[in-house]
C-alpha cells in the first residue's frame, strides 16, 4: 500500500511530501536503491530476455526477516519481484554501483549471494566463506570489489564505501560511528550516538544506542546513521563537528532496522521492525572544494596511496582524509 502517488523530484526528494510509505508485508531488517544504465553504456550486450525495463527509473529492494528478498518500483509501489534463497533474515544488501543491477545480499544463514535484477532476479553466485551469521556488505565505487562483514567481529553491525572508495564506515554496538582510511587502516572520524561513551561493560549489553546501519551521501559529504534510541542522525563529513547536523524520530514502537540514501542524495529510506519504509528529506549541502578535489582525484586513479601518484608533494596533506 502506497500512501501517496506522487514521485520523487531529480534530487530523490518526494513532491508535496515530508514522508512516502510502503506496506513491505513483512518485517524489512535492509534495503537498497538501484539504478540501472543502458546497454551500450555497460560495455555488454545481454542475450536473454528482459521482462523489466530498469533503465529510466529507480528499483528498491528490501531483505526481510523470513529470508525474502523483494524488489519494488519505488514509486507505485508495484511489487516487481520476489527472491526466496536464503535461509534465514536479510541483514545485508546492495547493488553494484556499475548500473549492472547485480544485487548482493548477505544473510545470517551465513552466505552471500549475487543476482541479477535484469534477468529476472536470476541468482548466479553464493559466496560461502563466513563461517557464521553474516552482519553486512558493501561493493567498492568501481564495482570490482565486495566487502562483508560478520558476527566474529563482534561489535560491527554494519559497513559501506565512500563514493569515492577513499573510506569505509562502520556503525557498532559501542553506540559509534568510525570512518577509517581502509588503505591504512587509520581512524578518521569517529561520531558519538551517546556521549560520553559508555565503558567497555557495556559495549557487548543493552544501552539503548547501539548504532545499526550507516551510508554514505552520494557526494560523499555526509553520513547518515539510525540507532536503537529510534533516531535517524545526519553526520557532516566537511566540518570538524562530532554532532550531528539533523535527527529524524521513528513512530512510538517500530524500531528503525536499515537505512539507504536515494542515488542522488536527496532522501534517505529507512526500513522499519513494522515492515513499513519512511523517506526523508536529507539536509542539503554545497561541498567545499576541498571536498570536490578530494572525490576528484581519488575517482580518478586506482591507487590506494597518494604518494604513488605523480602529484607536487605540497599537494600531498591537501588530498588526504585525515582526523581533525
């Protein structure tokens, strides 16, 4: 069930509209957004049939707790397909960022799996080498690289790329949200849910603020987060701010499971306990040219290291994340 007809402006914002829900029919624990290119465009030719047209609009797909996997046109709230492989809840998915609508989706059956949306949802690819429940997954900007994460680790819940590739954050149990140089390893921001941070006793129990999802903007200024206290958090990644910009508050009762910003940053959707899907406005933001030349060279090169770049060495410190 729709509650509104109305479309998304070009910015993914809804027209007219705070809010657009989507009745999932069953508890939705992820989602993702996906947009697909046209052929001539991926560098293939595909031989089989197509029942979809996915190259003008967008698609949504939601995971869910009894294993199913839908995909819905966003707008109508058609149901266009429904996945039945895993085993045990969704906790992870994502589409590769190529416009391929390759669709990866992990799962606490402990495998990871691969379809493809223009083929009729075929499943092509079960990655089996966790060994327990898997938490999360993401695919690297050029779409040549998957990263999953599970429950050995045990306060991270959920981890996605920057735009750009540069970084990975992480949202955990601790009630944190770190942003590393996945390059080096190194911390770059870390943003408190709860401030002061509880101790180390509680980081494996209950404090109301364990942080369960966490993505990127599309320009790759912000973050956003949702968190056991059923606020959604907006992060500015340009400011040396560890507060965060804007909050939105879940209805009384549905806990927010997952998050996921629209392809052009407008909007993030958040999945809830009910099986209902909120949109909303994201806060917006004029990058810096700090920001832009950052994005710029990292989109540009395939190197994880500045230095092994032809770059002036004063420019150096100027391109590279780093803690304020």
């Amino acid at each position: 069930m729709v509650h509104s007809q109305d479309r998304l402006d070009p910015r993914g914002v809804p027209l007219d509209l705070q809010k657009i829900n989507i009745d999932a029919g069953f508890p939705v624990t992820s989602l993702a957004f996906g947009t697909g290119v046209p052929e001539k465009e991926l560098g293939f030719k595909r031989k089989y049939w197509l029942r979809f047209d996915f190259t003008k609009d967008l698609i949504l797909a939601t995971g869910h707790r009894n294993g199913r996997i839908r995909v819905w046109d966003p707008y109508s709230g058609k149901l266009l397909l429904e996945l039945t492989d895993h085993s045990k809840p969704v906790t992870g998915l994502a589409f590769a960022p190529d416009g391929s609508l390759r669709l990866s989706s992990a799962s606490r059956d402990g495998t990871v799996k691969v379809w493809d949306m223009c083929d009729d949802g075929n499943m092509f690819k079960t990655l089996k080498e966790h060994q327990s429940p898997v938490r999360s997954l993401a695919w690297s900007p050029d779409a040549t690289l998957l990263c999953s994460a599970g429950d050995k680790q045990k306060v991270l819940l959920s981890c996605c790329f920057s735009p750009d590739g540069a970084l990975v954050a992480t949202a955990s149990c601790d009630t944190r949200v770190i942003v590393w140089d996945h390059a080096t390893g190194q911390q770059v921001r870390v943003f408190h849910h709860l401030y002061p941070p509880p101790g180390i006793i509680y980081m494996s129990g209950d404090n109301s603020s364990q942080v369960k999802c966490v993505c990127f903007s599309p320009s790759g200024c912000q973050l956003a987060s949702i968190c056991d206290d059923g606020k959604l958090r907006f992060w500015d990644l340009t400011s040396d701010s560890q507060s965060a910009v804007s909050e939105g508050q879940a209805p009384a009762g549905d806990a927010m499971l997952t998050c996921s910003f629209s392809p052009l940053g407008g909007a993030v959707c958040v999945g809830h306990e009910s099986g209902s899907l909120i949109f909303y406005s994201a806060p917006s933001h004029l990058p810096s040219l700090l920001h832009l030349s950052r994005m710029s060279v990292r989109k540009a090169v395939s190197s994880p290291s500045l230095s092994d770049l032809p770059l002036p060495p004063a420019l150096i410190p100027y391109l590279t994340y780093h803690r304020p």
